[in-house]
C-alpha cells in the first residue's frame, strides 16, 4: 500500500484553531449585537416619522421665534403712532408672515436634509466597523434641533430688525417734522393758521397711511 496523502495538523495548528474558535465563539456573543444595534439604529434613523419629528421641531421653533419678534414689531409701531388700521401697518404684518413663511420653509428643507446626512453617517459607520476603522461622530437629533432653533433666533431678529428700520426711517421723518414746526419763532405763521400748509399730523398720517 502507498502512503496517505494527508498532511497531520502540528500540536502548533491544533492551538491555533482553538484560539480562533474561541474568539469567533466571543465575537458573536459580545460585538455581534452590538453591531446589531448600531444597524438598527442606523435603519430607524432613516425613517420617515424621524423626518417628520425634525419638520416639526423646526416648525414650532420658528413659530415661537417670530411671534416674539413679530409682537415686538408691534409695540414698536404702534409706539410710533401708526395705527393699527393703516395700511402701512396691514403691510408691515402681512410682510412679516410672509417673511416668516418664506425662511421656514427653507429651514424645514435644511433640517431634514442634516437629517438624511445622519442617516447617511451612521451607515458608514456601519461599514467602517465591519472594515475594522474608527467610527466619525454624526450628529443627533438634538444637535439637529438645536441648529435649526439658533437659525430660528437669527432670521426672525433679522425679520424684526428690517421692519423696526422701517418703522424708525418713517417715525424719524414725522419727528422732524414735528420738531419743525413746534420751534417756529414766535409770530410765525403756523400750520393751524394757513389752511394750505400741512399740520404734523397731516404728515404722520401720509408717512403711516392713516387717514
């Protein structure tokens, strides 16, 4: 008979093979759920009721940034003597809304896009650890959130600051107006006494559209 052709494992291979059992043994017990989780996480982040929750986080958050900026916006008018009835004061309202809906929109649309970079993170990371490589940070749905508040704060003060500038130009020019004719030197001619010259109200009313 002639010799087999098979090659006997060294007591050296034998070890080697048991060491690597037992580690496969501990990387399904141990990390293999771990990665499970991480996948898991990675799928719902991508789900669409997550979109909606960030949609709506940003709405309510502009929401409460522009009424505070749009009641300031009010007072300031009204302060002013512009009525409440005028049209420059139905436009400045309405201009606001407008603003408002406008920067909303756009900061509904950012935040869900932040939302599908997150996704987009998590899964290569999913990748990177099966690579055996480090993982990157990605954002949470609270650095999310947080984002899209500050941007919140920032377009309605700007909202408000372009009315109040509004406002003030229309405002300084009634005063100046008003300062004129209160420092006439005495004897002079005044608004009251020429029925063709305009009084400071006459003034106030064109700059405010009130009647």
């Amino acid at each position: 008979m002639g010799k087999s052709n098979e090659v006997k494992e060294t007591e050296y291979e034998k070890e080697l093979a048991k060491v690597y059992a037992e580690e496969w043994e501990l990387y399904q017990e141990k990390i293999v759920p771990f990665e499970n989780m991480v996948i898991d996480d990675a799928k719902q982040s991508n789900d669409e009721s997550v979109y909606g929750d960030i949609a709506e986080n940003t709405n309510l958050g502009y929401k409460k940034s522009f009424s505070e900026a749009s009641n300031n916006t009010l007072a300031n008018m009204e302060a002013s003597g512009i009525n409440p009835n005028s049209g420059k004061f139905k436009n400045a309202v309405s201009d606001m809304a407008d603003g408002e809906a406008s920067v909303t929109s756009d900061a509904i649309a950012r935040s869900q896009v932040a939302g599908q970079d997150r996704y987009i993170g998590k899964m290569s990371n999913i990748m990177a650890m099966g690579q055996g490589q480090s993982q990157q940070a990605t954002a949470t749905l609270s650095d999310i959130a947080y984002g899209s508040q500050q941007k919140a704060f920032s377009d309605a003060k700007n909202n408000q600051a372009i009315s109040d500038s509004y406002i003030g130009a229309a405002g300084a020019v009634a005063g100046a107006a008003g300062s004129y004719y209160s420092n006439l030197p005495a004897g002079t001619v005044t608004p009251s006494a020429n029925t063709n010259a305009a009084t400071t109200s006459d003034i106030n009313n064109a700059l405010t559209g009130g009647g």
